[in-house]
C-alpha cells in the first residue's frame, strides 16, 4: 500500500495500532497525533528502548497505513515516536503545535534617522585618524568594536517575555516599557529559548491585547534560516514530548486516586 494515501491525522486516533521491532511484536493504541509527534498506548512499553526502531501498522476508519519511525519517549504505559511530516498526504493542512515556553528575547527597534546622522558623522573620524590600510590587526579590531558598540547605542532594545511558540509564530509580553508596538509592524529579535544560541529572524506582529502582565503580542515567524528552523522543530518536539508526558501521568494519578 502506498504510504501516500489521502488521509486525515485525526483518522489514526484511537486507532489500533501494531508496533514491531526486529526481535518483537505488540499491540496499543494510538491516542495522540500533533506536529512531529504520535503517541501510542502500549501495555508492553517496557520492551522497547529509546531510539529503537520501529514499524507500525495502523488499522484506522480510513483504512491500513504503515509507518517506518523512532522512539523517543517512554513512560507508563505509552511510548512516543516522531511522526515525520512527510509519511502521509493529509487531506488537511498540518499546523505546527504551539507549545508554552517561559524564555526571553530581544527586539530591535531601528532608529534611522539618528542612524544616518551619526553614520555620517563617524566616517570622517575613521578616514582623518588613519586610513584602514596604515592599522595593524589589533588597531582595526579595536576601531571595529567601537564602531560595533556605537551601532548598539543607536538601536533600541526591548527585551520580551516568550509565552509560546510555534515553528510559524510566536507570543510574548512586552514587560516594563513605554514602548507600544503596532499590528503590521516588523522588527528584528533575538530569541533564547533553550537552542544552542538564539534564533535570529523577523517577527511580524498580528495581534495585540492588553493584559495584567503588559501588553501581549502574537508575532509571525519570519527570515528564520533552515538551520534554525530545524533546531525549532527538535525544540518543539521536546517540548510536546514532555508535555505529554505530564499529562499523561497526571491523568494516571486522577484515575487512580478515582479508583481509591
């Protein structure tokens, strides 16, 4: 069977599920499947290990659709495996989960004006003390950081709250400034959220609201390069495992205290 069949995501929920590995095979229930993760009920967790392997056959309302993937999680009762974007042709568009974050960032708001005057002002500087070609290493390093630092001073920072994000978007709080941003409006960030350095790109703003903490924005995601695109993703999928994880033995410990 084609592993490009029109289907729908929802359609492998609640799903029965077979999960097999080179040395074994089981049966659970498949009962979560958002973005880049799929999570399957299983009696028999314990036999397998993170990383393993697996093929995993799911016989759905839609039909029978067989999938080649990775564990990734594993707790009581369930296992986790990347759902990869490209295993089926959804008949739906597939969104990108949003996941809730406690991370900082920066905007950069431009001044241009001050920009251009003062840009204007500090070349002649450069060319009347020395010409770049009389500066050793060490003198053209130290007229760069003062010219890097001169820029800093002539850019606005605003520093954010990040409440979630998404690989298309973003929600944050502008805390503590006067500063009020507008909907349309574009702006460089910075953002720290847990990635081996920050993501760098563009955010467009689309929504904003008034709220106890400040003013709330929802922001597009834009000019993120592909390199960090994909650490976005791994970041968001290690999120949504752990959220699902918490959720689910959080829905162990109610069950059981119901059963008490």
């Amino acid at each position: 069977m084609s592993t490009k069949e029109m289907i729908s995501p929802k359609a492998l929920v609640h799903s029965r599920t077979v999960v097999e590995k080179h040395d074994y095979v089981t049966t659970g229930i498949s009962i979560y499947v958002e973005g880049d993760l799929l999570g399957i009920e299983l009696n028999e967790y314990k036999r397998f290990e993170l990383g393993d392997s697996v093929q995993m056959t799911f016989y759905s309302p839609a039909g029978i659709h067989r999938l080649q993937s990775t564990i990734i999680g594993k707790d009581e009762g369930s296992i986790a495996v990347i759902f990869p974007p490209r295993a089926f042709q959804f008949v739906e568009k597939r969104e990108s989960p949003r996941v809730d974050v406690t991370a900082t960032g920066n905007l950069r708001l431009q001044q241009e004006g001050a920009e251009q005057i003062t840009l204007a002002e500090e070349r002649p500087q450069w060319n009347h003390a020395m010409s770049p070609d009389e500066l050793d290493d060490d003198e053209l390093l130290a007229h760069l950081h003062e010219l890097n630092g001169e820029h800093d001073k002539r850019s606005d920072k605003l520093q954010i709250a990040l409440r979630n994000i998404s690989l298309s978007g973003v929600g944050f709080v502008l805390e503590q400034s006067s500063e009020r941003l507008s909907v349309g409006d574009t702006l460089e960030a910075e953002l720290q959220v847990g990635l081996d350095g920050a993501i760098n790109c563009d955010l467009i703003i689309v929504r904003r609201e008034l709220q106890e903490d400040g003013f709330y924005y929802g922001a597009r995601l834009d000019s993120v390069g592909e390199k960090q695109r994909r650490a976005l993703r791994a970041f968001i999928l290690r999120e949504q495992v752990g959220l699902f994880y918490h959720n689910r033995n959080k829905q162990n410990k109610n069950k059981s205290r119901s059963n008490g």
